[in-house]
C-alpha cells in the first residue's frame, strides 16, 4: 500500500546531509553521555579501541538502516557531504530522472 506522500501528484526524495566529524571520535578522551529518555549520565572511554570499534559499528548500522527503509519504500536517497560541493551530486540525480 502507497503512503499519501507517494502518490502519483507527489515525489518524495530524502537528502541525507553527512558530516565526517560526526563518523568517528576525533579526538581520544572521557566523553560524558546522557540518554535524553531517562536522563541518565554516563561516562565512555574515548581512548578504547573497543567502544571506538563499536561507535564506528553502529554509526555504520544506523546508515545502513535509513538507506535500506528508504529503498524499501521506494524513496530515492541522495547524500550530500559538508565536506564536499552538494551542487555536483544534485544536478547528477535530477538529470538521471529526466
């Protein structure tokens, strides 16, 4: 079943704006988290290679996650990076779709 959004008066297209200095820890120290549900705090170790590994692990997932729903419902990605020129990527995707 199409959502109203996908109906055939309507284009729906998702832009995902990715900034590098989000995909890793930059810079190694004691980071303080707090989950915005419960209010809780918590302390990691910026310095570990295991919660590195892991906070690469899920920032992959989480990406991985949004293009795989998107796809699945038919809703065309295009990511623009901060570091990057965002014209070159979005005149691509609108000259493919003439």
């Amino acid at each position: 079943m199409r959502s109203i959004l996908q109906k055939k008066y309507h284009d729906l297209i998702a832009v995902k704006i990715n900034d590098s200095s989000e995909q890793t820890l930059s810079l190694p120290g004691f980071y303080q988290v707090i989950n915005p549900e419960t209010g809780q705090r918590q302390w990691i170790n910026g310095f570990s290679t295991y919660f590195n590994r892991l906070f690469n692990k899920e920032y992959d997932t989480h990406h991985k996650t949004i293009s795989e729903s998107l796809k699945a419902k038919g809703i065309p990605l295009i990511p623009l990076s901060t570091d990057s020129d965002i014209i070159k990527p979005l005149t691509h995707f609108f000259k493919q779709r003439k």
